[in-house]
C-alpha cells in the first residue's frame, strides 16, 4: 500500500492542525481511525489496530524454509534402454514418454 508519508495508512491530506489521515482496510472496506498532527502519531495509530499487529508480525516472522532439493534425474546418457518400461499402448513404444513436436527435442517424459 503507497502512503505519501512513509507509514503504511497514514496519508496527509491537508496543512491544518491535523493534516494526516489514519486509515485501514477491513473486509475489502475502508476503516477511518482519525486525523492527527504528525505522522508518527498516525503511525502509532495504525500500530495499535490488529492490521498494524499483524503487519509487524509478518516482517518479523522468520523467512520461510527453502525449497526440498529435487531429485537429480538422470540424464539421456546415463540411462540405457533396459532401464525404459516398454509399453505397447504408447505410440513411442515407452511408457511415460511422448512425441509432442518435431523440433529439436520432440519427445517429453511424463
């Protein structure tokens, strides 16, 4: 969410006493919390609402785990044609491999 003075919901939207608006989004509608004199007011504000709670929660959390590696494949060297399953019902004569273009690669491994 862009804010035009650098707190999540606190936006200035006028030059009197109170000129940054504090506000949030709950079920798809706009919350008004209340205008105020600074923007750090605002911000603390926002802070306190359970929005700003779990904006704070989310940044602090822990990144997430990576990634299991994958499984290395073999690669078209390694295997040898007694390691293919033979499959009379596929047009390639091999089960899980299909021709599905006449380019460079025309076959693929499901």
């Amino acid at each position: 969410e862009r804010s035009n003075s650098g707190f999540k919901g606190v936006y200035k939207v006028s030059s009197g006493a109170t000129p940054y608006r504090v506000q949030v989004y709950r079920k798809g509608t706009v919350v008004h919390l209340g205008r105020y004199a600074t923007a750090e007011e605002g911000a603390r504000a926002y802070a306190a609402t359970p929005e700003g709670i779990a904006d704070l929660a989310a940044r602090d959390a822990p990144p997430p785990p990576p990634p299991p590696p994958q499984p290395q494949l073999p690669s078209n060297s390694e295997l040898s044609s007694s390691e293919l399953i033979r499959s009379e019902r596929s047009s390639t004569g091999f089960k899980g491999v299909y021709k599905v273009s006449s380019g460079a690669t025309p076959y693929r491994v499901q």
